[in-house]
C-alpha cells in the first residue's frame, strides 16, 4: 500500500493549484475538481494562440501532442494502447459511444446494478424501447456492492445477456464496487462489460487489463483535475472489433467510395473531427500532472482524508451514507435538521463548496435504501486535515 502525501507534500500541491486558498474550502472535487497551473496554463496558452493565428493552424503546431502524446499519457494512466483511447467530451458521450456500440438482441438482459448512474439508467430504458432487451437489476449485498453471486448466477446463461454495466464509484456515495471481480465472472462468460469509471479514473489506481473491462468511460474534469467539457473512452483491443459505432463521422470513419465507408482503426472510430484542442492539451497535462504525483499515493490520500471526514462527521451528528468494504473520496451525509439543498448554500456562504445528491442521477439506489436527498462532500489529495476540520465546524455550527 502507497505511503499517503505528508503534509508538506500536501501544500506543495496546493502551491501549484491556484485554487487551494484560505478562502475556500473545495469539497466538490467528485462535482469539478481544481486544476494545476499547469493544466490552466496549457490550456490557456493554446486558446491564445488559436486566437492569434487561427484554429486550424494552430492545432496543426500542436499536432504530435493531440494526436499520440495525450494518448499515450491516458494509456499510461489506466495501462492500455494507445490506440485503445478515443477522445470524448465527457463521461457521458463516452459511455453512450460504447454503450450503444455493443450489439443487443430483443429479449436479452442489460445486467446493472442499483448504484448506476442516472444517464445510463436513461440509456437502459431508451435500449428498452429500441431494442426490446430487459434490465436485469443485481442488488447490493450486505456491504452496499454489486452482489457478485446473483451476478454470476445471472451470467449462467450468457447468451440471453447484452451487456453487464457497473459504476466502479457511484455518483451517490463513497463505495468502490468490485470492478475486477466483475471482470472476472464477465470474462469467463463472454460477454462485454462496459464500466463507468467517471468518478474513479484520477484517485484509484486503473489498470484496465487486471479489471477486464470492454469499454471504460471516465471524465477529465472530477478526480483527474483537468478542465471541463474533456474526457475519453477505452475500448479493449479485443472488443475493437465485435462492437460497432451507432454515429461515426468521417473522421471516425473513411468515406471511401460513394456507397460505402471504412472504420478508423482501433478505438478512434468513437471520436468525431471537432473537439477542443485546448481541453484535449490539457486533460494530457492533468494525466501527467497524476501520474508524477503518482496515483497510488493520491488515493492512499484520498482515502485517509474522506475517512477522516466521514468520523468526524458521525461525531458531530451527522448521518453518513457511504456503503462498502473499500470507500472512496466522495462522503455522503444528511444533516438530522436541514434539507441538503439548504446545507450546501449554507455552507457556500461560509466559503465551503459541496453538492447534493438527487433520485434523479442515482435512483435505483436511493430508492432501495429510501434515502432523501443528500450532501456530497468530496475530497481530493489537495485537502487538509485543518480543512477537513474547519468543513465539519461548518456543518455542526448551521
Ligand atoms: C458515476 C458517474 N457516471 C457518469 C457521470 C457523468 O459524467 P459526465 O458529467 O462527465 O458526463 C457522473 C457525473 O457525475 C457520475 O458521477
């Protein structure tokens, strides 16, 4: 297990973070995370110069960067080729290019399991409607996580199942779901496995090959601490070719004669021509910027702080949802008084940042425990245990 950051570790990190000041206390990392300067400053300088000279000519300045070196920092971060990367705008585009490339038969099950995100329940429900497949609903077992025994007693027939879907970290709590256990029963059976890792990729230690998933979707703006509007999608080298893009374009495919078309290789098929050069710049310099402060180290922080959190939250009143064996950095809590609306503007006002948590992005799973909405506090590797502290003040004193 990685050593957590020191605490002068810790300020160096926060030196480099424009937004790590005394002012504000960020726990809404898992909402939008802060950026290092240097990921600003990437991004910043190539706006500037598409200003300057012209978009066109200046991405053709930085094309070794956005064609291979982002890619290569990504497959360096979860441990796949790099033409196992496509470029996504975010989390959502990602899941759906996959998630609508997996073939899927009338009558066949979606397996998922109550802590999926909303859009992708979404997602189900449309398949529901197009395809006529079925949504195959694995509960929780005693610890919060996919019950990986109905899971594997729902793969016995595998040729009734399109695909099994998991969110690695839910949107609405602290859990960290079995992925490569999932992969495992999911590998043996033959069947695709997409996996959201929107809320992991950045703060757990990703390798995509000991998880075995199919396709990957994960987000540059949460734990990554890139910009918004980036994020990317991995698509095993094996799966390349059984899944097919529902939309490509003509950069994502080859218009090679009048009536016909060609994939691009590997995963590039999912992306369409326009993006943003500058975000794309500079999620490859947030992934940089994780891999020297090393993952394993930011999550074995990560860990550490939001435990920390959860305690001294339960000590002060407060009533902690998080499920789980392993937990991760999102903290989720209800005040015994106030609505979760209410508790976050009050604590904005005392210049601490969290979020809520709604039915609508995690419905399954707040139904099945009855849960209200609740507050979203989430730490990263740039939060303090004085922060972490003056945060729970905040709580016990509205
Ligand atoms: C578990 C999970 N999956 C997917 C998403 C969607 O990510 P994005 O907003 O980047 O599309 C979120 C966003 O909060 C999430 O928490």
């Amino acid at each position: 297990m990685a050593l957590a950051f020191t605490t002068d570790e810790i300020h160096a990190i926060r030196s480099t973070t424009p937004g790590c000041t005394d002012d504000l206390i960020h726990l809404n990392h898992a909402g939008s995370s802060l950026p290092d300067q240097r990921v600003l400053d990437v991004q910043i300088d190539h706006l500037r110069r598409e200003a300057a000279i012209g978009g066109y000519e200046a991405a053709a300045e930085v094309a070794e960067q956005t064609q291979g070196e982002v890619y290569a920092s990504i497959g360096r971060l979860i441990g796949c080729g790099v033409h196992e990367v496509a470029r996504m705008e975010h989390a959502t585009a990602a899941w759906n290019a996959a998630f609508w490339a997996i073939p899927k038969r009338p009558g066949q099950r979606i397996i998922t399991h109550d802590h999926d995100y909303g859009a992708n329940w979404i997602a189900f429900l449309r398949a529901v409607e197009v395809h006529g497949v079925v949504i195959d609903r694995i509960p929780s077992d005693a610890h919060g996580q996919i019950d990986l025994e109905r899971l594997a007693a729902a793969l016995e027939d595998p040729d009734d199942v399109a695909l099994v879907s998991l969110a690695w970290v839910p949107t609405s709590g602290g859990l960290v779901n079995p992925a490569a256990a999932v992969g495992a029963l999911t590998r043996s059976a033959g069947v695709p496995f997409l996996l959201d890792a929107c809320q992991a990729v950045g703060h757990l230690d990703v390798d995509v090959e000991a998880i075995g998933c199919d396709a990957m979707s994960a987000t540059g703006r949460k734990y990554l601490r890139g910009p918004r509007g980036t994020g990317f999608l991995y698509v095993r080298d094996d799966s390349i070719e059984r899944l097919v893009p529902a939309q490509p374009d003509h950069h994502g495919a080859d218009w090679t004669a009048i009536d016909g078309y060609e994939f691009a290789d590997g995963a590039r098929r999912y992306e369409y021509w326009e993006y943003s050069h500058a975000g794309w710049l500079a999620l490859g310099a947030a992934v940089d910027v994780a891999l020297e402060l090393g993952v394993d180290r930011i999550q074995a922080t990560v860990a550490q702080r939001a435990s920390q959190l959860r305690d001294q939250l339960i000590a002060s009143s407060m009533t902690v949802h998080d499920e789980g064996i392993a937990k991760c950095g999102i903290v989720t809590m209800s005040h015994p008084r106030l609505d979760a609306i209410d508790v976050v503007a009050r604590l904005r006002a005392t210049g601490v940042n969290a979020s809520s948590t709604f039915a609508g992005s995690a419905r399954a799973d707040m139904e099945a425990r009855d849960l209200p909405p609740m507050v979203r506090l989430s730490v990263h590797c740039t939060t303090t245990v004085d922060e972490v502290e003056r945060a729970v003040a905040a709580v016990a004193s509205l």
